[in-house]
C-alpha cells in the first residue's frame, strides 16, 4: 500500500500544489486544514485560516480525489502561539508567530494527527527543502521560508516532505493550472499573521490585555543619553529599526534602537546605534549536530535578511551567542537568529540580546 | 478498501427511492405556484393541502396546525422567537429551556434574550433526562414558553415530553418540543399530549434536505418571522416548496407505517453493536445509558485516553462515517454542550463518537463497524497489534 502523508492546507496556491504532487507522486494523500482562532469576527478579506480558505481547501482535496478534514488546534494554538505573540509584546520584543507555529502547531500537534491515521509523512507547502536528513533552503531563494522552521524537532525531518521547496513560486502556480486547481491558482499571497485582523496586532494585545496594557499606555521617547525627546502611546506599537512615527527635527534619520518597558520607554538614535556586532539567542535547537565554539557559520536574524558570518563564542544548553563579522542593524530580541551553512540549516533560537561591541574568544593557551 | 459504512442517520438520511418518485411530477409538469388561480396553481395547490394533511394525520393534528418550513431550525426559530414575541406583551418573558438542545433553539433563545427575554436553563440529571422538579420550579406563571426537545440529537435520551408540557399547560406557558429526532421513532400524537407547538424535519426520515414542519396548536398565537405574501395563513410567507413538501409527506406517512418494525429492528442493531464495542473495548462509557427510555437509532460512546477528531478521521480512512459532538460551520469538532451539560468530564467529552442508525443499517455493517472501532481505539490508545 502506498504511504500516507497527512497534508497540511491553508487554501493557499502552494499547499494545495504541495498536495496535488503528492497525488501525482502516488502517495496516500489526506489533507487537512487547521482551525486556529475563532471565526466569529468573521473578516471576509482574510487571506488566510478563514472559512472561505478552508472550503478551498476542501474543493481542491474533492477534485484531487482525497479526502479531506479540518482539525480544531484552537486553544493549543491559543496557549503555545496567540498568547506568546501577546507577552512578547508586552516584555518590549517582536514575536515571530509563524515560527511558534511551525513548531508547535504543524510539526507537533499535527504530527500526533498524522500519527492516528497511520500516516508515515506529514507535508507542507513551505519552501524549504529536506535532503539527506536536513532541512535546506528552497531553491527559489526569493520565497525561501526556512528561518520559519528552525524550532521543528530534528526527528520529524524524518517524516517531513515539501514538495514545493524545490521549485519557484510561478512555477508552482503553473502547476497549479496544470492540475486545473484554478480555485487556488493565482490566490494572493498572505503576508499578514493569521490570527492578526489587518496588520494591526495592537488589537489582539488589547482584546487579551486590556485597554490599560502598559504596551498599550503613552510612554516616552528617548535618546540613548537618557533626555527625553516626546511621547509615543505605547511601546507595542515599535519594533527595532522602525522609523515611522518617531519624532523629526534630526539631522540624520533616527531608528527605535530599544525598547524598555520597565519605564515604558522607546529609545531612538541614529543609525550607528542600531548596529550590533554580537547577538545571543535562547531556545535554541539544532538540527544537525551542534558545531563546534569557534565554528564559522552565516546567521539571519530576520526573515528576507541577507547571510552574515558570525563565529560561535558559546553553546551552553539552550542558548548561544556569536560574534558577527561584520555589523548587522536592527538585531531584534523576539525575532529568530537562524544559523546556516551554505543552504544547509544549522539550527536556530529567538534573539535574547544584541551587543554592540564585537566580543571574542578568550585566547586559549595553546 | 469494501465498501463504507454510513452510520451518521441522524445528521442525515438518503432520499427514499417512494419519496423522489412522489416528487418528480412537481418538478416537471405539475410545476405551479399554489397561490396561481389558473390550473396549475390549483393542481399545486391541492396537492400541497394534500401533504399538510397527510402530516397532521402522522402528528395527530389538524391540517391547520401544520406549517410548512425549510426545515428543523427555522420550524424551532417560528417556536421560539415566534411564540415569545407574540406574548411579550402579556407579562411573560421568561423562556424555560434545557441546555441540551440543538443550536437551533439555543440560538433563538440567545436571540430573544437580546431582545429582552430572560432565559432560565433547567438543570439535567446525570441521565441525560431533564431534571422534572427544575423544570416546574423554573416554569412558573411569568414564563411565555417552555421548550425541551423530545429525543436528543447526540445521546438519544427521550425526555418526559407528556409530563413537562401537562405542567406548562397548567402555568399557561406554550410548550414546545424539537421532535426532529423522535419523529418515525416515537409515537407522537397531538391528541393526547399536550404539547402546543412541535418541530420536525424532512430530511431525517428520508425526504429531501430543506422541508420541515412546525405544528402550532389551535389558539397558539405566534409572530410570523417572514414578512410578505400570505401563504400559510401569513404564518410563514414565501412561494412554498410544493414538491419537497410533497415528499416530506410521503416520507412521514411511511416513517409511521414502519415505525414499531423499524424501532425493533434498529434497538437490536444499536444494541448489537453497542455490545459489541463494549466487549471489545470494556471502559468504553456508553452515555444515555442509564436514561429510562432511549432513542433506538442513537449510540453515543467515549473512549478514555482518545479524542473524537482523531477517531473521526482513522474511522472514516477505514470506511466508517459517525460523528461527533456538533460539527461547526468550518466542518471542525468541537466539545458538546450536551454531553457537558449532563456532568461528562471534559476529557470524556472529547472523546465522544455518535453512530447513528437507520435505512442503511444491517448487521454485517454493524459488525464491522465494531471491529474496524476496535481497531481505531487500539491504535488511538498505541496498542497496534503487529501486522495492523
């Protein structure tokens, strides 16, 4: 009999075309859709999760032939992703949900799913790709979503396929046509959180915090000499190296450089202070073995950044921190550092801390 | 893979092949509108009255009394919102109900209680049976309806209908009951019981999805929900659905020619397999179990250390359709209400699976069917036997 591979589907053109090649692969192909927030809000124009998208997902599995079933996740997505997002924000960081979701919601709790059906596989339409055990970068560099999957565990690359990793995005949509799954074909792409109506994230912090969140509350700007330079109306609303809505009258363009919520402050500054040159990350997890202190490897600390390289100072149980060759901007506590060799994913962490200084290994005696 | 089971009857049934044939003329030549007064609309027309009182005879009603709707949930909106609008007026505004019933009356009671009702929810008994001394307690001379359906959709408990709506009458409450689930198997008779308004559905007794019916006793005043033409007495206005309701009525009048075979029959399947999973499977938690009367075609079970969404999708894989909880709008399972509502530990109730049987039942589906639960459960709790 053939291996079944429970196919996780969004509605969207690339799981959908994730599925249909697995149909085509002769694969026992099961699709399912996650139902991960409540749609009583009910937002029509919602790219993602809607009801709408799973009612696609639904036609493309009935033309494909397989079945297909939607699985409520909703309050294991609540605790492990939504309410993360939310303290995030609250402890002055930039959450990256997606990354949460990956490895709590789509490789774990789906796998359990997978796992009482029999299936031996579990896919995705990421673009990323799995060769010999590890988890590589998609070939279409441009749509490459591997720094959204460093936190799987390294087992489940064992068990996982992206079928789509290993080809472009308009490819992936020719073959959408091809397969006449014109239901999906030339959907928009997301590009908001799910969970997040509009962009605006300030909501759900309020909806889960209240209106009198201290992310939330009127706090002050500051310089990083400490004077105070305006008022902003709550720090949630800044991310490290934002520029919009900071106050003007500078001679050089000025940045969020930190944010502080013991004093509800946002530090601005200019440029030269956004650079860090050390950064250290927490939860970390490998996926291959770990290298070695003093390893060379090219780290990305924000989706889409280009690959800087960075020597390994210290590995100590989840937690690492490098020296970076050269400056990065915008190092960014919440967001993930992903670690890289060539394509090869080395593993990842959520950012804890940048340095500024470049800090280096002790010299050792011989 | 041999062929599928389908034990979901009370979500659904086929169309009977006698219900389509009695439908087709109206979908062809015989096709007017009964309000016409030329020869088509009278043909229309005669045959429509024809099916209403084909339906009151099943229910023991007047023609008059039987309202034709596009199913159970708008037949339970006109009952509840209907009824209690009509009587806001009067000093009464307090709706009784229980919390075990459909959403369908769970959601217009929500609805007028937007509008200013008060909702009182009886308390249940471990049983699955509505708690009698809550119920006349709650159900005082201040409550404008009363509302508890007779058999419930999940569990299949059958609820003291005789009993709550003799006490309603004495308070002067309209009593309604959801009989989508009872109808075809349980006697229902206007005649002797004193139920004042009741709802029934089409197509759980093999006529097509999108008919149903309300029946509204004699002197029930109720607000239309509709505004428009004056079909129905104005009681529910819109071009009807001859040809559905045709259908609606030769299915009724064969649910009750066939009910006391039909509810032997599916008592012994429902047992049958009920034992079977038992055996199979010994903690197995049968709810409804211990009610004094239940539904025959209903068997509701939770497996320890399982949940239902997976249970749902290893079952279907292997070619057996139930159900669990109530499905969402999204097709997603959520935990029951009902089985909450009865004292079920969350665990439990999350572990639910509902078969359902009827027209597509026989032994050698139910005999199967346990076994391939069996094995799901073994695989759900990780004890695969070798070579699964």
């Amino acid at each position: 009999m053939a291996d079944r591979v429970l196919v996780a589907m969004s509605g969207g053109v690339d799981s959908s075309v994730a599925a249909a090649l697995l149909v085509e692969q002769g694969y026992d192909v099961v699709g399912a859709t996650m139902k991960l927030f409540c749609h009583d809000g009910d937002l029509p124009d919602r790219p993602c999760c809607s009801l709408d998208s799973v009612n696609d997902a639904r036609r493309v599995c009935q033309s494909l032939g397989v079945p297909h079933y939607v699985l409520n996740l909703e309050s294991a997505f609540g605790r492990d992703v939504v309410d993360d997002f939310v303290n995030e924000y609250a402890n002055g960081r930039t959450p990256i949900p997606c990354v949460r979701c990956n490895t709590f919601t789509k490789f774990r709790d789906l796998l359990v799913k997978a796992d009482a059906i029999d299936a031996r596989w579990i896919a995705t339409g990421h673009y990323a790709r799995v060769a010999g055990g590890e988890l590589v970068r998609g070939r279409d560099h441009s749509k490459d979503q591997s720094y959204f999957l460093w936190g799987i565990d390294r087992s489940v690359l064992q068990r996982m396929i992206l079928p789509v990793g290993a080809q472009t995005k308009p490819e992936t949509r020719a073959v959408a046509h091809r397969l006449g799954l014109e239901v999906v074909a030339e959907k928009r792409e997301s590009q908001d959180i799910c969970f997040v109506p509009d962009g605006d994230h300030t909501a759900i912090i309020r909806q889960r915090l209240g209106d009198d969140a201290p992310a939330l509350a009127r706090g002050p700007f500051v310089l990083s000499d400490g004077s105070v330079v305006g008022t902003h109306e709550g720090f949630a609303r800044f991310t490290i190296g934002q520029r919009r809505g900071l106050p003007g009258g500078y001679r050089e363009p000025m940045f969020v450089v930190a944010i502080r919520p013991a004093d509800r402050a946002v530090v601005i500054g200019p440029r030269e202070e956004l650079l860090g040159r050390g950064v250290t990350a927490r939860s970390v997890n490998w996926l291959v073995d770990p290298p070695a202190v003093g390893a060379s490897v090219e780290v990305q600390v924000r989706h889409r950044a280009p690959p800087a390289r960075a020597e390994i100072l210290r590995i100590e149980a989840d937690e690492v921190e490098l020296a970076l060759d050269e400056a990065v901007a915008a190092i960014t506590p919440g967001q993930s550092l992903v670690m890289y060799d060539g394509d090869r994913v080395l593993g990842g962490g959520f950012i804890e801390r940048a340095r500024p200084a470049r800090a280096m290994l002790p010299v050792r005696a011989a | 893979m041999p062929d599928p089971i389908y034990l979901d009857h009370a979500a659904t049934t086929p169309v009977r092949p006698e219900v389509l044939e009695a439908m087709l003329p109206f979908f062809g030549p015989r096709f007017g509108n009964p309000s016409s007064t030329h020869r088509w609309g009278r043909e229309a027309r005669t045959a429509l009255d024809e099916a209403r009182e084909r339906v009151a005879q099943c229910v023991g009603a007047n023609p008059d009394e039987i309202c034709f709707t596009s199913g159970g949930t708008e037949a339970d909106n006109i009952a509840l919102l209907g009824t209690w609008r009509a009587r806001r007026e009067s000093g009464r505004n307090a709706i009784v109900t229980t919390p075990i019933e459909h959403k369908a009356v769970l959601g217009a009671v929500h609805q007028a209680v937007r509008e200013g009702a008060e909702e009182r929810f009886c308390a249940m008994l471990d049983t699955g049976i509505v708690d009698v001394s809550s119920f006349e307690a709650l159900a005082g001379d201040d409550a404008a309806i009363a509302s508890v359906m007779w058999v419930n959709n999940e569990i299949g408990t059958v609820q003291p209908i005789a009993q709550l709506a003799a006490h309603a009458r004495a308070v002067g409450a309209v009593f309604h009951t959801d009989a989508v689930q009872a109808f075809g198997n349980i006697a229902i008779d206007a005649r002797s019981t004193p139920f004042d308004v009741l709802t029934i559905s089409g197509h759980k007794i093999g006529a097509p999805k999108g008919i149903g019916a309300v029946y509204i006793r004699r002197g029930t005043v109720i607000e239309p929900l509709f505004h428009g033409g004056t079909q129905d007495r104005g009681r529910r206005p819109g071009t009807e659905n001859v040809a559905a309701a045709i259908g609606f009525a030769r299915a009724a009048e064969l649910a009750i020619a066939e009910r006391e075979a039909k509810v032997a029959q599916l008592a012994r399947l429902r047992d049958r397999l009920e034992h079977a999973i038992v055996a199979r499977v010994p903690d197995a938690v049968v709810h409804g179990r211990d009610a004094a009367e239940r539904a025959p075609h209903i068997l509701n079970v939770s497996i320890p250390g399982t949940d239902s969404e997976s249970m749902l999708m290893a079952l279907d894989l292997r070619g057996v359709a139930c159900s669990a909880g109530s499905a969402c709008q999204s097709g997603s399972v959520s935990p029951s209400h009902v089985l909450s509502a009865i004292g079920v530990s969350p665990d439990l109730a999350s572990a639910a699976i509902r078969m359902s049987l009827g027209a597509l039942s026989n032994e050698a589906a139910i005999d199967r069917a346990a076994e391939v639960f069996a094995v799901c459960v073994n695989k759900a709790r990780g004890m695969a036997a070798a070579g699964d």
